[in-house]
C-alpha cells in the first residue's frame, strides 16, 4: 500500500480519447508528486518552442503525495505548463476540493494535450471520461459554471473552470475551483486555448491507504494536536495572509504606485485587522484546519450582494496601495470582480497600475485609454479597466497581453515602468528593500513570483535584508524547499510548525520508500526540480541574461519606504554568481554537466547542447 496512486489520466483534446497510464516508481523517488512530477512530464514531453497557446502545450493537474490522508495542509493541487505569459515552464498552486477529488478518482496528474475545435467541457466519474460540448456554456462566469455542473453531474461535483478572460486568451488568465484559483502565469490562458471551458469530477471518496498505516494515523494525531496551539496557525486562523500588508508597510517594501514608493498613509484601512472586521464566515480548503480564508460581502460589480472568500494579501497589495488605494470595500470589489472574469488579480493589478503610471508620466492620455482619467486612486476607471481586459476590448486588448508585452508593442520608454520578470507581473514585496528576494525572484524559473523561493530569515529579521552578500547560498536552499513545499503539496500558509524532517518521516510512512526518510536526499529532491524547470527554460534559450529586475530596482532608490528608504539593488551580478556557485551552474547560469550527473539527470545534457 502507498499513498501514491500511481495512475495518471491522459486526456486528449484533439482526438476525445483518454487512457490511463502507469506512473514510473522512479519518478515518484526522483520527483515526489505535483510540481515535480509535472515537471519531469513537461520536460520529456513538451517539444522545445512550442506555442504555449497551440495545440503542442501540455496542462498538467497534479496533486500530492499526502492529500486526501488526514494530514492538514496538504490537500492542494497545482497546474503546471509553459506559460504564455513567460515562455517558461510554470506551476500554479490553488487549494478547494479539487486535488482531493483527482486522488478519490485515483490519480496523481491529469494531462490535457491537444486542442478541441470548439468548446467543450470533460466530465470525470466512475464510469468513465465524457466529452460535450460547452457552446452553452461560453461567457459564463466560473463561479456560475461550477453550479451549472454541480446541477448536470451531481452535488458532489468539483470542477475547474475558466473564465470569460480564459475564453479570450488574456495572457494571465485564471482556473477557478470552488472559491480558489490558479492565478499565475496563464494556465487559464492554456485552457482557453485548448477551447476547454471546465473540468470535473465527481467520484465516492476514496481515502488513500498509507504503506504503515498505523504509525501514520499517529503523526497525523501529532500533527492536529501541534497544530491546535500553534501561534502562526493561530494567527493564519484569526488574520489570514492580509495580516502581511501592515508588516511590509512596516518594513518599507508594501509597493506603492506601481513601485515608486514602499509605505502609504492610512494603511490601517486595508490591514489585517481591517478585513478580520470585515470577515463574515471562516473559509479554507479540504482537510485543512487553519483555514486562512474568509468570506467577505462584495458590494459593487456582478458579485454585487453575494460573499467571496477573499481578498488575499496579494490581491490587497494589486487593488490597494500599488494604484494609491486604501478602500478595503473596493479592493474587495475589485477582486471579486477579476474572479468574476478568471483573472490574475496580481497581474491584473499590475497592469493597471503600468497603465496609470505611463498616463501619469505623459506616455499615455485619454486619447489612447478610451476617454478614461487613469489619475492614481480614480476606482471607477480601475473598474473600467478591468472589464475592458476581461472583454479584451480597447486599451484592456493592449493591457491583456501582461506588462512586458504591452511596453514592447508601446515602444519608448514604457518598459522603464513594466514591473515584471520574465514576462511576470511582480508580486506584492518590494525586492529593493529585501535582497535576497530581489534574488529569489530573479533567478526564478517562473519569472516574479513571490512564491518561489521565500527569504525567511530576512523577512523575519533574523538576517539583514539590505546587504547584498551571503545570500546565494540561503537563496538556493529556500527555493529547494520551496519545491519539495510544491512537490508535496504542503501548504505556505497552512504548514506552522512542520519540519523538512517531519516531511521525510510522513513520507516514509505514507510510501515505504525508504530514501524519503533521509533528509538530505530529501533536500536533494527539491534540488532536482529546481534543476529540471532550469533544464527546461535553457532548452528555452532561457540564461543569465534572463535572471534580471526591472530597470527601476537597479537604477532608482526606494523613495517614502521608512527603513528601506533609499534601498536599490546595486550589484545583481555579484548576487547571480553567488547563486549560480551554490547550485552548480555556470556563470551563464546553466547546470553545469557535472551537476546533472549528480542530480540523475544526465539525460537532459544531450537535450540542453
Ligand atoms: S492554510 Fe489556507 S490556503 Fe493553506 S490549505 Fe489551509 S485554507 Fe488552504
């Protein structure tokens, strides 16, 4: 017995056929489960340049190794794929019931391949895996698309689905299921391209069977009794991720005005605080009992008199300070009304801020934003704007595309204003004022994500964040973690308390595989995966001159940020060698032969030359 299900479904698009395959035992030793997993599928699977938009492009759903077993936390599923938004490889982690159902049905991923000529939606049960078609389902929001189905195939069915955005290709397009999503780099984009409006399931629970049952029913006992009193899971419970926004204003890196600044007056009206007030109902994902979310009345727009599970931080900062807001009834709006269309908040946030930023500086006027006033704070025009993206209509065409495209097309000197990496819109730290972060987000394989590798120490305090030496080292070990965090899945926020070697003992109780139980093959896991996604975007022509920062964090000091105030990224070189030095890249930024080898992946040398 073993928690893996050891099955993937492979569903074709092109053709309607699907079948079942066995999962190589290797792959699970080498990659555990979710992101890692879907990125040795990616690797071996994907063809080099193809269009992340055509029919070539592979979307991975996976879940861990642990969801569904009593474990709390770790019951979230990602998708993975190359993004159209960065050209890289991709994951996004969402929570729901979704990844729990995908292991009640008996697999570890679900790979969609091929395009459908039309719309279609692909049901999963028992009995099999059914095909319609989704004309009637075209425009219709995610959340109203979930009911429709749940009414077609049952109460008990969990399904993922796009957008109005998604069906129009805006590059950042989300997946939504239940009240969460999969927001970053376009893999609601993918869908759409794929004309697949909505995935769902609807199987019997089916509870995965550890391989040492009873000593894993123990440390899943531990695990809730720790949990109980745990004060970083007491707090997620009460403040959930908006407790951050005061934190960072605090520090000076809370971006402000598209990253001109790093604090805002009046920031007690969006913190956590703020939204604990404004909190209706506690909200969360399957089997987790932090339960970080909320449930919050939205006011204006089509969710108008209904309750979301929202804002998170990162929707606070895009709808918030970065366009010179502090209306939390707003930010709540606005969120609410991105879900409404499946769209990053992040990058939707971003974009508009690009937008007001270009307007204020003269680049941009009224003539080329459709008659819109785009002067910072002015909340009808964000709500214009994201209704014109969703619809990709006027300037939300140009704006739909992300930031890196929108600045190429608008030539000049847009791109100075572009806050993104790798093609991704920046996520709510200022990395001027957190360098290791400035790092992190750099050398990371899915452009600016504040996912990807979190500066613990620094954000905490234990280290200094404005030095810009010793950080390659600890840079290189948090994305490690951070990938056996996405390989397994265990929630960032849902996590408190838990060990890389409490990991490694539910692990081996979970599969019997005893190289899990050795934390340093552990750790050496994730440094594989970091190391395929690397392997990959080379394969890309991705290299070091594509580990970079928007030109404002090299050239402009961080200006009204408190403590960070004057806070720039001085020598970005010096940092990337350190980096590469302690992961066994060359200075071009690409693994070096001789850590291929080591990391087993030998294979990828003949492909990278
Ligand atoms: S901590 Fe929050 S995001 Fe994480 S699994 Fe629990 S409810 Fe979901």
């Amino acid at each position: 017995m073993t928690t893996f299900a050891g099955k993937l479904l492979r569903i074709d698009l092109g053709s309607f056929t699907s079948t079942i395959e066995q999962i190589p035992e290797l792959y699970f030793s080498d990659f555990i489960s979710a992101r890692g997993l879907a990125a040795k599928y990616l690797f071996d699977e994907l063809k080099p340049n193809i269009d992340p938009l055509g029919p070539g492009n592979k979307l991975i759903l996976s879940v861990g190794v642990l969801a569904g077993t009593g474990l709390q936390g770790f019951s979230k599923w990602a998708v993975s794929t190359k993004s159209p938004l960065t050209g890289t490889i991709f994951r996004s982690v969402v929570g729901g019931n979704f990844g729990a159902w995908m292991k009640h049905a008996g697999y570890d991923l679900i790979i969609i391949q091929g395009s459908a000529k039309n719309l279609v939606t692909v049901h999963v049960d028992t009995s099999g895996v059914y095909f319609s078609d989704a004309k009637e389902f075209s425009g219709i929001d995610p959340r109203g698309l979930q009911k429709l189905l749940k009414k077609k195939y049952g109460r008990r069915t969990e399904s993922a689905c796009i957008g109005i955005a998604g069906e129009n290709l805006i590059r950042y397009a989300s997946i939504t299921s239940g009240e969460r999503t999969a927001s970053r780099g376009g893999v609601g984009t993918v869908m759409g391209a794929k004309n697949l409006k909505a995935i769902s399931i609807n199987v019997p629970v089916k509870k995965p069977v550890p391989f040492d049952n009873p000593r894993f029913q123990d440390l899943v006992k531990k695990q809730i009794s720790m949990l109980k009193d745990h004060p970083r899971k007491k707090n997620m419970t009460t403040l959930g991720t908006p407790y951050i926004t005061t934190v960072l204003d605090k520090m000076g890196i809370l971006p402000v005005k598209n990253f001109q600044e790093g604090s805002i007056p009046g920031i007690d009206k969006v913190s956590g605080k703020k939204f604990y007030d404004l909190k209706m109902a506690k909200a969360g994902c399957y089997l987790c009992m932090t339960r970080c979310g909320g449930m919050r009345n939205v006011t204006e727009g089509p969710f108008g008199g209904t309750q979301i599970d929202g804002p998170e931080y990162e929707s606070i900062y895009a709808f918030g300070p970065l366009l010179d807001i502090t209306d939390s009834a707003f930010v709540t709006d606005a969120n609410a009304f991105c879900d409404y269309y499946g769209l990053d908040t992040i990058s939707t946030g971003v974009s508009i801020a690009f937008a007001f930023e270009l307007f204020e500086k003269g680049i941009i006027s009224a003539v080329d934003t459709n008659g819109l006033d785009l002067t910072w704070g002015n909340k009808k025009a964000i709500f214009s704007l994201i209704e014109m993206i969703g619809k990709k209509e006027g300037i939300g065409a140009l704006l739909g595309q992300g930031v890196k495209r929108a600045a190429r097309d608008l030539g000049g000197e847009a791109g100075i204003y572009a806050m993104e990496i790798k093609g991704l819109e920046l996520a709510g730290y200022d990395p001027r004022g957190v360098k290791g972060y400035a790092l992190s987000m750099a050398t990371s394989n899915i452009g600016g994500s504040h996912m990807y590798g979190r500066p613990r120490e620094e954000l905490s305090g234990i280290k200094d964040p404005f030095t810009e030496t010793d950080k390659g080292l600890p840079i290189a070990q948090v994305q490690k973690e951070q990938a056996l965090d996405d390989s397994l899945i265990a929630c960032t926020f849902g996590n408190s308390g838990l060990s890389f070697e409490m990991y490694a003992e539910y692990l081996a109780a979970a599969t019997g595989n005893k190289e899990f139980e050795n934390v340093n093959n552990f750790i050496k896991i994730g440094e594989r995966i970091v190391c395929i996604e690397r392997c990959f975007n080379v394969r890309e022509g991705f290299a070091r001159k594509d580990d970079s920062l928007p030109k404002r964090m090299t050239t402009e000091p961080l200006r009204k940020a408190g403590p960070s105030t004057g806070q720039m990224i001085r020598n970005l070189d010096k940092l990337l060698d350190e980096y590469y030095e302690a992961l066994g890249y060359g200075k071009n930024g690409i693994p070096k032969p001789g850590k291929l080898r080591e990391l087993g992946l030998d294979g990828t040398i003949k492909n990278l030359s």
